[in-house]
C-alpha cells in the first residue's frame, strides 16, 4: 500500500470544517483541521521537526 496523504484542511467555520475534513476522511486521505492561517502555520513548523 502507498503512502498515507496528509491534506490541511484551514477553515475558520467549525462547521464546515468538520464537513471537509469527512470528505477528505471519506475518499481515503487524513485530513488535519486549522481554524486559522497562523494555526497552520505552526503546525507546519512543527511537522518538519
């Protein structure tokens, strides 16, 4: 089997962040939910660690 793909999913509405993260879940991808630019950001930086 491959890799597992990773898609950041940034959107500050809860609820339409919750609906994106079970589609990408759904068509077989690991969503990682931010709710701000500057969330995704340290999480970014902390991923390359």
């Amino acid at each position: 089997m491959g890799a597992t793909i990773k898609i950041l999913v940034i959107e500050d509405d809860n609820e339409i962040n919750q609906l994106l993260c079970e589609i990408i879940t759904n068509s077989g991808y690991v969503p990682q939910p931010v709710f701000s630019g500057t969330e995704a950001l340290l999480y970014l930086a902390s991923d390359q660690e």
